[in-house]
C-alpha cells in the first residue's frame, strides 16, 4: 500500500494530538466506513465528532478491496450508491487528495436465456429510477471490450456511469475532509468497551500504548467492520456478520492493454477490471470459505490470508476461457484478504435496538466501497434529525434478530451469501444454509404432508404443499415455476371450501399497565380505545405520516393489548414502542413464543369451526374485528376473526403446548368439508387480489397512510397521535399520488416487483408487490402513481401498461379491491 505525502502528513498531524475525556460522538474504526461517517457529521456542522482506529486508516478490510462503484438500479438504496459516486468525484478539489476514480463504465453479460430475461428486467427499471444503462449487441459488445469471450453470450448491458476507484486514498480524503471541519482521528488507539448508563451509552474506554483512558459521550457508531460483531457483543448489541475469504488475481503488466470498462460475468461468478496496463479478476464464489470462527485477531494489520488455489481454481478455469488474455500473462499477485458479510447480503446500518446511542455502520458485503459514501451520509442525517431522511429499511440493523449473531448459524450462512450477489435473482428464491433454526409446534406434521418449506427471519414457513410423488424442492424461473399449480390449487380451497395455514411465525407483543391505553392511542393511527374483545386494524405513523409499522391491536383486558406484527418487523416495533415510552406506566413484553397461530379461512370456515368448537361463531356473537376465548377439541385458545386473505375466516391463537393437538383436531373434522393445507404462496396471491397492503413493499416509512389507501385506519377526531398534522396537512393539501391495483389482461404474463407501470405511454411509477390472481385470472400487483391535482376518474380513465423485461402488456386498474370490493365475503 503507497500513502501519498500530503496523506502522511495529514496522518502525522492527527498523531500529536491529544485524546479528549468528552465528545459528541466517538466512531470505532478507519475503514471507508467510519471516515465518511466523521465526514458527513462533520459537515452536518457536529462538534467534537472523534474517530479511534486500532491500528491504521484502512488496515482491515478497505486497503484491498477491488474499489469497484455503481448505480445499480436493483438495490436496497440505490440513490446510497449515486451519491457515493458523486461523492468520491467531488473529493479532490475539496481535499487535494486524488481518489482514483475513473468512469470506466461496466458491462454485465449473461450466457443463460434466464439471466437475459433478469438482465432486460433491470434494463426497464433503471430508466424508472433515473439509472443510465442499455442494451449491447454481440459486436457493440466485442467493440468495447475485445479480450472477452462472446460466443455463448445471450445479452450484455452496458452502464456507462459506473467505475472504479482507489479504496485507500477515497478513505483518506474522506478522514481529511473531516478533519478539515474540525473532527479528530487517531490511529493505534484500541476501543475496550462501551459504558451504559439508564439504557444508553455513556462513554468509551481505550488503551493506547500501554495508556488507558476514558471518552464521556452519548453517541458511538460501531464501524469495525469483521471485528464488530464481538466489539457489539461487550454491549450486549447484536451485530450479525461473519468474515469470508475474498480471492483476486492480478496480472502482470500485459503490453497494449488500453483503458477498459469493469466486466461482470454473474453467471460464472467473477469480475474484471483493468488497472494500470494489469488486469484483476476476483471471484464470488457460489460457496465461499468463512474464516475467524474464533475470532479476528487483534493484530491484524494490512494482513493477507493464506493462498488456496485449489479452492480458486474453478474460477480460474472459467476466467481462462472467458478471457483468452489471462493465458499468456503473467500473475503478479494472488490475493486472498477477509470480508464481511451479513445474514441477508444487505448491510447493517442504524441506532442499535438492545442500546440508545449505539449507532452501526458494517457488514457490506464487498460492495463497502460503493456504498460508504451514501451510507455515512444517510446515518449522519438519521443521527443528526432523530429519523432516517427516507426508508432504510433494507439496511435498518432492526431487521436482524438476536439470534442471528450465533457464530455457527452466521459461519454456515455466510458461505452462501457470497454467492447470492451474483446468483440468479428469482422469485421466490430460498436460502438453503442455516436453515431450521425455528420451527412451529406443527412442523413435523405438515412436513409429512407434504410441505416445501421457506425461510424467514429464521423460521421455517410452510410456502406450498407438494402433491404426492411431486418433487419437493423449487425449480426456479422467472416464468411459472414447479409450484404454480400448487399454489392455484391451494388459492381455490380457501376461495371456494376452507384451508388451514400456519402463522405461528407473527410477532405478538403484549403492552399492558396503568397508562396502556393513552399510550398506544399517541402511536397508532387508529383508535385503539375500544371495548375488551375488539381488533383494531392501525398503523403507527412518523412525523411525516409514513408508515412505521402496520398491525392489529386486540384490546384483551381495560390494561392489556395484544398486538400482532409481522415476523420480519418485530424488533422493530419493539425499538419503536420502548423508545416511545416516557413517563407512562407501561410494560412492553415479546410473547410471540407463547402462542402458535392457526388460520382458517373460506366460505366453510365458520361449519368446520362449529365442529371442533362448543363456541358461537355466528355474525351476532362474533362479528369481524372481534375475538372470543374457545375451547377447541380438548384445549383452550382465542378465535379472532381477522384475514389477510379476503375470506370469512379465523386466526386461531393457540397456547404453543396445545397447538398440534389443537391442528390434529381441525384436520380430522375438516376431512368432508374440503379441508386443504395451504402455504404462503396461497396466502399472498389471495391477499394481492384484496388488495391487501404487504409493509416494507406497498407500504413504509416514505408511503404517506393516506397516499397508500389507508385513510380508513386513522382517526384525526382522536387527541395528538405522531404523525397526526402530517395527515391533516395532506388532506388540505391533496394527494400527489396513490397506490393503485393493476391487472394484466393477458393472463400469460407474470408481475414480481418492480416492474414498470407506464401511464398514457410515460413511466409512471413501479410495482410494489405483485403475485397471480388464480380468481381474477392475471397477474395482479400494486404501485403508486402520480395524481397532483387530479380526480380518482382521471387517474382511472388512464391507459395503462406494465413492462417487463422490455415487454410492455395492457392492465386494468382499480383503487378499490378488484376482488370482493365491498368486503361481503369477509363479513359473511
């Protein structure tokens, strides 16, 4: 690694400083990462923002990371990586201090007709989100890079606005722009522990040459990269990352190489970039090699780890043939260097739930180049107003459960997601490590009857059942998969007869005490002072009037709540509830391991229920939105009459000892009446049919309650609630858009997500969430379209099309459920 001078000096300047007892923030870690957090808060205008390296800027993972940057137009935050681009092109004239980068351009090429199909399905979406990007025949292909292979090239992309980058000096840029605005940066000082105190950090211990001392502040922001898991753990933070070996080759100089763009073959799983008159070609490997199970050492410094070629040669192999070049080059360099990686291939960015003032910023997933630049911006913001600038949602540490920091469940998972960069993005795609981790009291039962299991958040999820002799495994394909069937089959029982289908997996938090009830009515949207036995459909909202979180309350005693979550939102509903809690007497507890959650539902529900049941479960006795205690076969649960799927029914909650008894018992009553077992593939098609709102794809924290169509959920008569002038404000003003229900009238075609909705001819907007409606007979999805100033007839009166994967196909719109628009089958 070569420092430039003025990046020495600037090195030797930070040294003479002393350290400080107080701060505003203290950020752990000098790798791209925690210099543009210091950097971003710094020119937020913070005061007193410190950053401690344990041993050098850069020294762990950024020094060799390959310093590719993009815009991809499919990614959690791709606004995060346009700025990082801007960013690290405005960083020399600011600090003097060149970064490398250059705007080579990338080419993505695919060799399976399935990767095209996925190839021309970004290729639309990046005009939608403001992505340059388009499509390569085989010669323009040839043109732009002609060492590379083309003769089983079935598409090619080409994105002119992507590059390259020097990961070391964009890092010291980074550290001298913030020093510039009065941070300060010490290196070989060695973080010991975080302090508490009443719930939140307090100060920082450190050690420095045998020297220890202590730093008062509110704020810490964990960017220790590989080490941050165990550094999270002395706080009892859980922070789910795991390092990775990373493989590069770099070549020798090759004689006439001229300037070229970064080449990704995701199908054979490497990279190219040239650099200097050499070549480096990396790999991502479809099952990568964990490392530091025990632990990272200390003393790793600018450290590379052992060479294994017998693991790199597969690559090697396919880059020999990919691009003829290598043969005759020489190898300067085989580079094997660690990497971290998280649970899901999203980074972990945010306010730690377990501890106020924990801040994180880890866990990229090789992409810490690309990303850091928006991701130290987008914290500083959400640190400096009290609330992310817009949905994080895909990158909130919130999303992570405390399991998911065991090291063994972290070690296999990690192996495969290397590889899911690259992988074919499918529908529906499965995870198949650490799997089995949690599992429903039902789960051997409906294992031997024939479910084919998905996991979320850990838990295993029955998502189709497989018919007898029928493979049980996913074939995937962005057409209709092995599954399709299955899943028509399973829609039809609970529209036409009854299906059972198991939701032990929601998250259930009880909130009782004194002050239970004026709490939650300052969260929720809706009005949750209701008589005992009543469900409240609500929303909590932000001070914007997004959606922070979309539930059901049950009001179970004058002192008690139940409130059900989904299973990917429930630490975050927890952070958001506790951090709410003021002086009120209230206590918030996760009960979602006490109770299993049977549904059944359909037309037969309510004759299969009275056999298994003494209970009334007529309309008089238990109307929609209520629940009553039952006693079922020979146990005890409640019956809530709630759906998510457009069908009279009922969520059984069942205490978790009794659940398979309770199963048993409904399976055998429910053998004459059309009894099916449906998974959550049926689930979804039915929901998107009703039009019901899936949070964190049609609805979260940018989606303003009322642009999303759920007005009806929220209660401005009601005394102060957060988001409450948020809501008024944009009554008076109008709606600038809505969230709208299409229907493809070819009923060949399939919606996933994020296709692109066209209006009158022009991009309009996106699919939120999409699925097959077996009764409506097409491909059903929802997406916000613009609608300043104008009336619900003009928005409808509209042509509509939706384009997939540069197909554009007729669409029928609604913005009342297509199926059962005035809810009578949900009433029955």
């Amino acid at each position: 690694m070569s420092v430039s001078p003025e990046v020495s000096e600037f090195v030797q300047l930070s040294e003479k400083q002393s350290l400080p007892f107080k701060a505003r923030v203290v950020i752990i870690g000098g790798g791209v990462s925690g210099c543009s957090i210091a950097y971003h808060l710094a020119k937020l205008g913070w005061s007193d923002v410190i950053l401690l390296e344990r041993k050098k800027l850069t020294c762990g993972t950024t020094w060799h990371a390959a310093g590719l940057v993009s815009e991809p137009p499919i990614a959690s935050t791709p606004n995060l990586y346009k700025y990082s681009m801007q960013l690290y092109s405005s960083l020399e004239e600011e600090t003097g201090i060149a970064t490398g980068l250059r705007r080579v351009g990338s080419l993505s090429i695919a060799l399976t007709e399935e990767r095209k199909h996925e190839f021309y399905r970004q290729l639309s979406l990046a005009a939608a989100v403001g992505a340059e990007a388009r499509k390569l025949s085989v010669d323009e292909l040839k043109e732009m890079h002609p060492h590379v292979d083309v003769s089983d090239v079935t598409a090619a992309l080409h994105f002119p606005n992507d590059g390259q980058c020097d990961p070391t000096n964009v890092t010291m840029a980074l550290a001298k722009g913030a020093r510039m605005r009065g941070a300060a940066i010490f290196e070989g000082v060695q973080v010991t522990g975080v302090q508490t105190r009443n719930g939140r950090v307090s100060s920082v211990t450190w050690e420095k040459d045998g020297e220890r001392g202590v730093i008062e502040t509110d704020n810490v922001v964990n960017c220790a990269g590989m080490w941050a898991r165990e550094l999270g753990s002395k706080s009892n933070v859980a922070i789910p990352l795991h390092a990775c070996e990373h493989f590069y080759m770099i070549t020798e100089p090759i004689e006439g190489l001229t300037r070229l763009p970064v080449l990704r073959v995701r199908d054979e799983q490497t990279y190219y970039k040239e650099d200097a008159g050499k070549i480096l070609f990396g790999a991502v490997e479809l099952k990568a090699k964990p490392w530091g199970m025990d632990g990272i050492p200390e003393s790793f410094c600018f450290d590379q780890l052992p060479e294994d070629f017998a693991h790199f040669e597969p690559i090697m192999e396919k880059a020999l043939k990919r691009m003829p070049i290598l043969a005759t080059a020489g190898i300067r360099t085989f580079f094997n260097g660690p990497e971290s990686f998280t649970p899901d291939d999203h980074y972990l960015l945010g306010e730690a739930p377990e501890l106020r003032g924990y801040w994180v910023a880890c866990g990229y997933n090789t992409g810490g180049i690309a990303s850091s630049g928006g991701a130290g911006l987008a914290l500083a913001q959400w640190m400096n107003d009290g609330e992310p600038p817009f949905d994080l949602s895909g990158v909130d540490i919130r999303r992570m459960q405390p399991f998911q920091k065991n090291r063994s469940y972290l070690r296999e998972r990690v192996s495969e997601i290397v590889g899911v960069t690259y992988a074919d993005q499918f529908p529906a795609r499965q995870m198949t490590t650490s799997r089995d981790v949690r599992r429903s009291p039902i789960h051997e039962h409906l294992k031997v009857r024939g479910a084919v299991f998905g996991e979320a958040v850990g838990w295993e999820r029955a998502n189709w059942f497989a018919r007898q002799g029928q493979e049980r495994e996913y074939r995937y394909s962005w057409h209709r998969q092995n599954w399709f069937d299955n899943q028509r089959n399973e829609h039809v029982a609970i529209r036409e007869r009854v299906g059972i289908f198991d939701l032990t997996s929601f998250g259930k938090i009880r909130v009782e005490g004194r002050d239970a009830c004026s709490f939650l009515q300052q969260l929720c949207s809706n009005d949750v002072d209701v008589p005992i036995g009543r469900i409240v459909y609500t929303q909590m909202l932000n001070e914007r009037g997004g959606i922070e979180s979309d539930f059901t309350v049950s009001r179970l005693t004058e002192t008690a709540f139940l409130l059900v979550v989904s299973a990917f939102t429930l630490h975050r509903d927890l952070s958001w509830l506790r951090r709410h809690v003021g002086d009120e007497f209230v206590v918030i507890t996760d009960m979602s391991a006490s109770e299993s959650v049977l549904a059944v539902m359909g037309p037969s529900s309510r004759e299969l229920l009275g056999r298994v049941s003494p209970n009334d479960f007529s309309n008089k006795n238990n109307p929609f939105g209520t629940f009553q205690e039952i006693e079922i076969g020979m146990g005890l649960a409640r019956a809530h009459r709630v759906t998510y799927v457009g069908e009279l029914g009922w969520e059984i909650y069942v205490p978790t000892d009794q659940a398979a008894h309770v199963f048993e018992a409904i399976e055998v009553a429910g053998a004459d009446v059309g009894l099916k077992l449906c998974g959550l593939h049926a689930i979804l098609s039915c929901r998107i049919e009703k039009a019901y709102r899936g949070f964190g794809e049609d609805i979260g924290s940018d989606d303003h309650v009322l642009e999303a169509g759920l007005g009806f959920a929220v209660k401005t008569a009601k005394p102060r609630f957060i988001g409450r002038d948020a809501v008024l404000r944009k009554r008076e003003a109008g709606l600038g858009r809505r969230l709208v229900q299409f229907r493809l009238k070819d009923p060949t075609p399939l919606m996933h997500h994020n296709e692109v909705i066209f209006r009158n001819g022009r991009i309009a907007g996106t699919i939120t969430s999409a699925d097959y409606g077996h009764t409506l007979g097409g491909a059903i999805g929802l997406g916000y379209v613009s609608c300043k100033n104008e009336s619900e007839e003009e928005l409808l009166s509209s042509s509509y099309e939706i384009e997939i994967a540069g197909e554009r196909f007729a669409a029928d719109v609604s913005l009342k459920p297509m199926y059962d628009p005035r809810s009578e089958r949900v009433r029955a």
